[in-house]
C-alpha cells in the first residue's frame, strides 16, 4: 500500500496534468465551420404598376474562429450564389466571390462587426447579419428552463442601402433531444433605419416587424448545432418627395459541419 508521501506526490501529479491539459485546450483557437442557406425577399410598392420584388438566395460555408486572446475572426466562404433580381439589388451577382470575409471583435459575450462592413453595402452583409444567430449571448450554466433578455444591433444591406435593426430579444432554454443539447428560443421586436443618397437625393428608410428562431445548442462546448430563423419587417421608403411601402422577409438556416 502507498505512503501517505506517494500518494501526496501522486494527486499533485495529476492535478499539475490536468491543469496543463486544460491550459493547452484554452490556448487553441475555437473553429466552428457551418453551412448557411439564406433566402431575402423584398417587395416594393410603385404607384400605378406591380410591386418591384426582388429575390436573393445565397449558399455559403461560414467559418467562426475565436482566438484564445484576440478578436473573433469570421470568414465567409461562397460556395455558390443564384440571384434573382429585377432591379432593387444594384450589385451584380459577380460581385460575391469566394472566400469574402469579416472581421468581429466579441465584447461581453456579444459579435460586434468591425471595419469596412459594419456600414457599407459589401458582400458578406447578408452572412455577417446571422453571426448574432450563431454567437449568442448565453447564460453560465447552460441548462433547459431559463429565460433572459438581450439588445442587439446589427447593420445589413438591403436593396443597395445600409440598414441598422436594433432587435429587442427575449431568449427561452427548452429541453433538447438528450442532456448533451439544450433548445433555444428567440423572439424580438425590431426596429429598423437606414438611409443612402441616390442620384443627389437622400433616400431614408424607417420600419418595424418581427423575428424568431428556434436553435440545438451544445451544452458542453456552446456552440449552435443548427439554426433555424425568419424576419419580417414593413418599411417606409421616402426621397423627401414620395414616399413607398416595402416589405421584407428573410428565412436563413445553419447547421455545423464535422
């Protein structure tokens, strides 16, 4: 039988293991790889003629890398792109090209998108706008039967202008399939605003609508296994001499990769 000395010697050992083993993993960067479908509807109102509707789908694989001490670095990688416009998208569908990326830095537990794409109308907008989707803010411990509330702003393009959502989020933990997931529940209120000058006129842009989705959320590593949500928002178009009803509705899906 060991001395009271060896075994000392020997949980001390193991402690020492397990502390280094546990450092070693926090220092690795976290990679998440998902595949993202989105689909953006919008209709606009035109005096004497039919609705201008403009439809976009993309297809992408989204990477999500959070260094141990850095800011959270997304790529977005456009593996394919159908586009069907009749004239509110001025971008040409040759403008999405593989490997886009975006850059985000994660203040308190929330995404915050830096650089170039936090106000212009660039490529990734339509991925960038899901990274509050996959990088919730979650409570510690992560268990079924909690609820929490949450302000999110996030700036996206839509029809050639910048526009800004401010959601207010109410968040629900339900019982997963197993003990290793838990659901998660999201519905807010939006709030949205924009403006660009078109051809010497200022056009804004102001509405409400809603959004929800349901996502299967990894206990033990918190990371979003799937994803499921859709928006709906009614805007108020104005160039100061007229003024147009658009509506907008966007249904995306995401589901990790192996």
């Amino acid at each position: 039988m060991p001395s009271s000395g060896t075994m000392t010697r020997t949980i001390r050992t193991a402690l020492l293991l397990a502390v280094v083993s546990v450092a070693s993993r926090t220092m690795q960067a976290q990679v998440a790889r998902y595949r993202v479908t989105s689909t953006a509807v919008l209709s606009l109102d035109r005096a004497n003629d039919t609705p201008l509707v403009d439809t976009l789908v993309t297809s992408a694989l989204l990477f999500v890398t959070i260094p141990p001490a850095a800011p959270t670095v997304v790529t977005l990688a456009l593996d394919s792109l159908q586009l069907t416009s009749t004239g509110m998208v001025r971008r040409a569908p040759d403008a999405f090209t593989r490997g886009t990326s975006v850059s985000a830095t994660l203040t308190d537990g929330r995404p915050r998108v830096v650089g170039d794409s936090a106000t212009a109308c660039t490529a990734e907008r339509p991925m960038a706008a899901l990274l509050p989707e996959l990088l919730p803010l979650l409570p510690t411990p992560l268990r079924a039967d909690q609820q929490w509330s949450d302000t999110i702003t996030v700036t996206t393009c839509r029809a050639s202008l910048p526009v800004t959502t401010i959601s207010i989020v109410n968040f629900r933990t339900l019982t997963g399939m197993d003990s290793s997931t838990v659901l998660l529940e999201r519905r807010a209120m939006v709030r949205a605003t924009g403006s660009v000058a078109i051809r010497d006129q200022l056009v804004t842009l102001s509405g409400s609508g809603t959004s929800e989705s349901l996502s299967t959320v990894l206990v033990a590593t918190r990371q979003i296994q799937s994803h499921r949500g859709s928006q709906a928002l009614d805007f108020s178009l104005t160039n100061g001499q007229q003024t147009r009803r658009m509506v907008q509705r966007i249904t995306d899906s995401a589901s990790l990769q192996p």
